[in-house]
C-alpha cells in the first residue's frame, strides 16, 4: 500500500509585503529604472510606465495568491483509486 508522507501545515512563506508596516514600507528603495526616469530631467512617462508596471506586477501575485488560498492547502499525493472488490 502507497502511504502518502504526513501532510505539513508549517510553511515557510515570505511575509507578504501588502501587510508589513507602514515604516518597512518607506525604508524600501525605488526601483532603479524609476529613479533613472526622474533623474532623467523629470521623465514622468518613464516614471510612470516604471509604477504602471510595478502595479500590475503586484495584481497579478495577488491575484495568484487569492486563488491559491480559494483552492486550500495541496495535498501532497494523488489519491489512488482501486478497482478491484
């Protein structure tokens, strides 16, 4: 008989950045290409593209992580089905 290993709840996630501290927030850098942008005698469309990016970017790790908690925990084998009596 197959016998599937013990399923952990335990994990070891980054703790998600949507919910650190305001001032964790405020200590972390711009990303290089937006301050290149504003240095660059006050581009705002490259500033822009570099926040419009960096949103979308953060949508769609949401958006992932919103599902993934929708599906529930994954179990860590496949079921296996028998056929015979």
């Amino acid at each position: 008989m197959r016998s599937c290993g013990p399923t952990s709840s335990a994990t070891t996630e980054e703790p998600n950045p949507v919910d650190a501290p305001a001032e964790q927030v405020r200590a972390r850098s711009l990303p290089a290409e937006f301050t290149a942008a504003m240095d660059e005698d006050l581009n705002l469309a490259g500033a822009m593209a570099v926040v419009h990016a960096t949103l979308k970017a953060l949508n769609v790790a949401l958006t992932k992580a919103a599902r993934a908690a929708a599906r529930g925990p994954t179990p860590t084998c496949a079921p296996r089905w028998s056929t015979s009596p």
